[in-house]
C-alpha cells in the first residue's frame, strides 16, 4: 500500500517539477521515512524539495488564462442562427432570414401564419411525403403570431394589394353560425325549397343582389345568399350600400376564408370548394345562382363548377344584364330552379314551297332572339322537294348558332331535310313527315317548338317559354296538383279564328274570384265583360304556327297517329264503308297534323296555353299576307277561295304587332301574392277555361266531354266492341292493339 502512494506522490510532483528536475531519477527525490521524526520532518522536507520558483508560477498562470481566453472566444463566435435540427427530414433557412434572430427563443405558434412579407412570392411546389401524399412545405414563421392575430400585411412597395400569396390551412370563422341557424329551411332533407345566391366579387354581389331581394318577396323559396368575395367589407355594410333590409326575407352567409384578402387564387378555389361542401351538408340547395361574366372572379367560378359537378346541383350562370334581361328568373320558385339545366329544346320548322320570303324572315327574326345565356336549341328545317333560290342562297351564308353567341362553335346545331317524292302529299303522308321530324331524347326534359314560316319573332320569346315550361311543368304546385298530365302545349300565338277558319276568336275575360259566372257567360257569347281586362286562358284547341309541344305530349301524339293508320289499314273493305267517319272539325287552312292533335286533346283531355293579347305582341306575329296553304290541301284551299272571292286565309282583322316591351312589363297584373299585385303567371286555377270550340267551360264539364268523346272515338274509330269498352283502361284508345 505504501508502495502505491509513494507511486502517486511522485507523479504528481513531477507535474511541477522545472526541466532540470525532469531530468533526475525518481529515487533522488525520495527519501525513506524512518523513526518517529518521519512523519514532521519528512513532510517538511517534501513540501520545501516541491517549491516553484516565482517565476515559473507567472508563466503558468498567464498559459491557463491565455488558454480560457480562447476557449471563451470560441463559444462566442458560435453561429446562433442555425435553426434545430430535425432528423425526420431536412429543413433549409431563407438566405434572407436576418443573422442573429434566436429561433429558439419563444415556442412555435399553434397554426402556421402566412409567409414573411420580403418574400410575398409563390409557395414551394409540394412534395411528396413518406406516405406519398402531396403536402406543402412549412414555412417557419419569421416572428411569433398570436392565435387570433392577423397576419403580418405586406409592404407598399414588396407586393399590391391585389396579389395575394397567403396559401395557407383554410378555416371559416363565420359560416358554421350561420348554417347552424337555418335549421328551419329544412336544409338536411335533399329536397327543400332553399335557392342559394353566390359571389366572389364585389360587382357580381352589386349584379344578384336586387335579384335575391325580389325573389325573396314572393316569397316561394328560402332565399340565401353568400358572399366568398377577397374583399373584407362586412355583410351589414353591403346590405346597407344596396338597400338590403329585413323585408328582402334573405340569409346572408360569411363563406370567407380566413386570411383572405392575401390568398392565393388557388387557395380561394379550393375555399369555395370546401365552404360549398360545408353549404351541402346543412342547405342542400336546389340551385346555386351566380354571374357568370367577367366581372366574377375566375378562381370563385372554377370552384362553383368543380361543387357542382361533384354534387350535382343545379348551377345558373346569369349573362350580362341579369337584371333586366332575366327578371322573370325571380318569380320561379326552387323545384322549377333546379330543373334549369335539364330542358331541352328544338326547333322544327315545316317549309312550303313558293314562301321564302317567310322562311327568310322568320330565319332572321330567329338570329335576333335573346337565349339569356343559355345553350341554343336545335333547329331543323322540312324543305319541300322544289326549293326556291332565294332560299338556297339565303341558306348558303346562314349560320346557326349565330355568331357572337356564348356557344357559338364549330359545332353546327342546324339540320336541312330535303323531301325527296316530287308529287304532292296526302294527308297521312303529311303528318307521318311532321311527326318523324322530331323524337325526345328523354320525353320528360325534351320538348320542341313548331313554327311556321309566316311567323315573326320577338327578341324575348324564348324567355316566354322558358319562364312558362319552368313553371307550368317543373314546379311545386304543377306537380303537386299534376298541370303537366293535362298541359299538351304552350302557344306563342293568340289565334284570331277557331278552328274552323271563319269564326273570329274573341279571347276569354280573366276569371274573378268567387264569380266565375259573368266571364264564362260573356266568353260564351262571344265578347269580354272587361274589355281592359287582359288574361292568358287554357284552350282545348292546339295551334299550328307557333307551339311548344311538351316531349310527353309528343310522344302521345307520335303513337296516337301510328296507331290510328294501323287501325285504318286492318278495317276490311265494307266495314270501312259502313263505319262512321269522324267529322272533321278543323279547316284545310291548316296542316293535317293538327286534326289528329284535336283528336288526342279531345280524347285525354289536354289543353294548350295561349298568351294574353299584351303578352302575344311581345312573342310573336302572323303575317297572313303571305300565306301558303299546306301542300295536302293546297288545290282544295284555292279552289274554296276562287269560288269565294277572298284571301283563302286573311280573316280581316289587324295582325298582332311586335311591340318593344319587355317580358315581365307584357305580363298581365295579378293579385294575391304577398307583396300585393305583381306580374307573372297565374296558376292554371285562375286562368279561364275553354273548350274546343272556344265555349268557356269548368274543369268538371271538360271532364265528362273527354270521357264522352273518348268513349265514341273507340266505338267509332279505335275498333272497340261494346263488351270492351266496359273494361278498357281510361287511357286506352284502340283496341286493337292493347300495348296503348
């Protein structure tokens, strides 16, 4: 053991030992302890042998403090503006982050605020992740935010206002309260009376606004309206800029990310996707309005249509001036709305030979129609076998789609038919040829309009039958109360004969609540009992020159006549002799087709709605100064006015002019909505009623005229014996063939 201390003791004396000493042997340093004066003596004598020189001390001392001086120095030109590293994937510091900025000096920031303001430029491309899903790069903040705090705005002169950059998580801090509190509108339910207003811009939110406030007067639809625009104007500020108060009966909706002023366009893209699935879930809208000019941001319209697409919702995309053009849109209620992008219509025009004229004219008037922005229908045209070169050459430079429409394309949307047989036409031939022009893609979306070529049209007539097809086919109460099983047509043209072709037609007085009595009587007798008085009316009889003819009812018609030539052709020889032939009630002024639609009518009890005489001068026109007889009839027709001496078709009167008017101004007034007389279209309820022959009637006396009719019409013509008739479906018109 005292072996071992002897072995320290001397190590540590030769730490201190001078470069003389080094150089002696251990052994003479060390002396054996002996006797009892080892242990004072001996230790006195180690003590003095270990002394140091002063010197040699200083210079110790001054290497010990030279040595903590650079060590000193080192820690503190450490770089401090590294940031930690994080071993899961690499993370590069912008060259531009100032020096000497401590990251570490307060804790990160519970949600990522937008990027420094120096660097408002695009975001890093996103990349992806270790489970291959695309994620944008975080960019650490350049200071802490506060959790509610805005973020840091951009310089004058680093970026425009009009620039956003901002990319960031999206969250809307003031739509959930909103959608939570219109739980009355029944919104979870797929099918509801809620109509949504959209806009990302403010021009646009000027442009819909007046439109959300009138259809919320009338009071049809659940009305909202929701503002996803970069502008930070409040909601209370924009209805009191337009005039918006609590009798326009509308929901507003804050769909704004946060942060959105300084957002990207893509980030507001997908904010009005995400916002709008938030809208499905608690609105479910029947049909989302929004503008869809220029004036509309391009990321909010992108965004609209990608929601749309997705979730199947009606999308309207108002033209320009809205406003005026397409202020009948207010009066539709939410069912009629979402059927807007469904219809679709075509246009079949039957030419005669020797008229160009009219076709010209009415091919004309067509280019210079107003579609509201919508698609542009089909138009087919019958040319008959000798075509005149003034048409051909007038069809050599037509174009349709005209030029300067939204949908104007390569795509033609026009069909030429030429007949080939050069002899004339027999009746059945006729109405097989008019019947084959057209067939319904889908029976109860597709529907075509007939126009002869004598008509004329005004600029809004499409509107017309537009707002009229939406609401007499498409809405709540036509489906509730079932107008579309009895509409058979809407006529552009108030007729100035009956069917007859000599009996002047006098339009029916509006029916008055409560006392139906005074107008039917005066209709009956062949004048109005309020000759101001103005009122679209339901007529048993179709009309030729210009109808719209709903695809159901199409098809009807379609197996009507296939069916009736069949029954025709079975009949024996003698039977046909014998039987009992139909009279014939409409005049060969008129196409042969429309005798067999007389019939349908007659039989099912449908009924064409015609305009008002106010309404029809903003529709359409009949010129009879150039009036072709049908080629069926052609040679009976001119020989009836030979042997009379007058027009074969010109009744006297003044034809219906064109006036300037638009749409809603040519509506009749009508009473009983909420906010008082208004315009638009009354409910079939309230419109007069008459029969084939231009008699008013109640709905209860067409009723039992359709039965009798339609069980003479089986007796008579569909080959039905009396044991059968008992049992035949109400439906059911011919009996020799059971699949009617």
């Amino acid at each position: 053991m005292a072996t071992v201390q002897d072995r320290v003791r001397g190590t540590v004396q030769s730490l201190f030992l001078s470069d003389v000493e080094m150089g002696k042997k251990d052994d003479d340093h060390l002396r054996p302890r002996t006797g009892s004066s080892s242990s004072g003596h001996g230790a006195s004598s180690v003590l003095h042998s270990v002394r140091v020189h002063p010197r040699k001390l200083l210079k110790r001392l001054a290497i010990g403090v030279l040595a903590l001086l650079a060590v000193y120095l080192f820690v503190k030109n450490l770089p401090s503006d590294l940031p930690v590293r994080d071993h899961r994937r690499p993370v590069y510091q912008d060259a531009t982050q100032p020096r000497g900025h401590d990251r570490q000096k307060s804790p990160p920031p519970p949600r990522p605020p937008p990027p420094p303001p120096e660097h408002p430029k695009a975001q890093a491309p996103p990349f992806n992740d270790r489970l291959g899903n695309l994620k944008a790069p975080e960019v650490p903040p350049s200071a802490p935010v506060a959790p509610d705090a805005a973020p840091p705005q951009p310089r004058a002169s680093a970026v425009s206002p009009a620039v956003g950059y901002y990319n960031g998580q999206l969250r809307f801090l003031e739509l959930a309260g909103s959608l939570r509190s219109i739980s009355s509108t029944h919104g979870s339910f797929r099918v509801n009376k809620n109509v949504l207003f959209a806009a990302g811009s403010l021009n646009s939110i000027a442009t819909l606004l007046p439109l959300a406030c009138q259809m919320g007067t009338e009071l049809r639809s659940y009305v909202h309206f929701m503002v996803m625009s970069k502008s930070e104007i409040s909601l209370a500020a924009l209805q009191q800029i337009h005039g918006i108060d609590a009798s326009c009966n509308i929901f507003f909706h804050d769909a704004r990310p946060e942060y959105a002023s300084i957002s990207t366009d893509e980030r507001m893209e997908n904010g009005v996707d995400v916002a709008m699935s938030h809208v499905q879930l608690y609105m479910h809208p029947q049909a989302i309005i929004i503008d869809g000019t220029n004036a509309e941001e391009t990321f909010f319209k992108a965004g609209m249509r990608t929601h749309a697409k997705s979730s199947h919702t009606t999308l309207i995309e108002l033209p320009k001036r809205a406003p005026q053009r397409l202020a009948w849109l207010t009066k539709l209620d939410s069912a009629s709305l979402s059927s807007w992008n469904k219809i679709s219509i075509d246009i079949l025009i039957h030419a005669y030979p020797g008229a160009s004229g009219s076709l010209i004219r009415l091919l004309k008037s067509l280019s210079g129609a107003d579609f509201g922005g919508g698609s542009v229908p089909h138009v087919t045209i019958e040319l008959p076998q000798k075509i005149d070169p003034p048409t051909v050459e007038f069809l050599e430079s037509f174009r349709w789609p005209p030029a300067g429409f939204a949908d104007a394309s390569d795509t033609k949307q026009l069909s030429l038919r030429h007949r080939i047989p050069k002899h004339g036409v027999s009746e059945e031939e006729s109405s097989v040829r008019f019947l084959e022009s057209f067939w319904p893609t889908h029976p109860q979306d597709s529907h075509v309009l007939v126009l002869s070529p004598q008509t004329e049209l005004a600029p809004d007539f499409f509107h017309y039958i537009k707002y009229a097809l939406l609401e007499y086919r498409y809405s709540n109460p036509a489906l509730l109360q079932e107008w579309d099983k009895r509409l058979f047509g809407i006529s552009l043209d108030l007729p100035r004969t009956a069917l007859d072709g000599s009996t002047p037609f006098v339009p029916p007085a509006p029916l008055k609540k409560g006392d139906t009595t005074e107008a039917a009587a005066a209709s009956a007798a062949g004048t109005s009992a309020d000759t101001s008085a103005d009122s679209s009316f339901l007529w048993q009889a179709p009309n030729s020159n210009a109808v719209l003819f709903l695809g159901e009812r199409w098809a009807d018609l379609h197996r009507f006549i296939a069916q009736l030539l069949a029954t025709q052709r079975m009949a024996e020889p003698e039977s046909k002799s014998h039987a009992e032939q139909p009279v014939k009630r409409v005049s060969k002024t008129f196409p042969a087709w429309l005798e067999h639609a007389l019939q349908l009518c007659q039989a099912r009890g449908f009924w064409t709605l015609y305009p008002s005489s106010t309404t029809a001068s903003a529709l359409a026109t009949v010129h009879d100064e150039l009036y072709k007889p049908p080629e069926e009839y052609e040679e009976d027709v001119l020989a009836d006015a030979a042997a009379a001496g007058s027009n074969p078709h010109w009744t006297g009167s003044d034809e219906v002019r064109l006036g300037s008017k638009t749409l809603l101004e040519a509506l009749p007034h009508r009473g009983g909505t909420a906010t008082g007389d208004t315009t638009g279209l009354a409910p079939f309820s309230d419109l007069p009623l008459l029969a084939w022959d231009g008699k008013s009637v109640t709905l209860d006396e067409l009723n039992d005229q359709s039965v009798e009719y339609a069980t003479h019409f089986r007796r008579t013509t569909g080959g039905c014996s009396e044991g059968m008739l008992a049992v035949l479906l109400p439906e059911t018109l011919f009996c020799n063939d059971m699949d009617d």
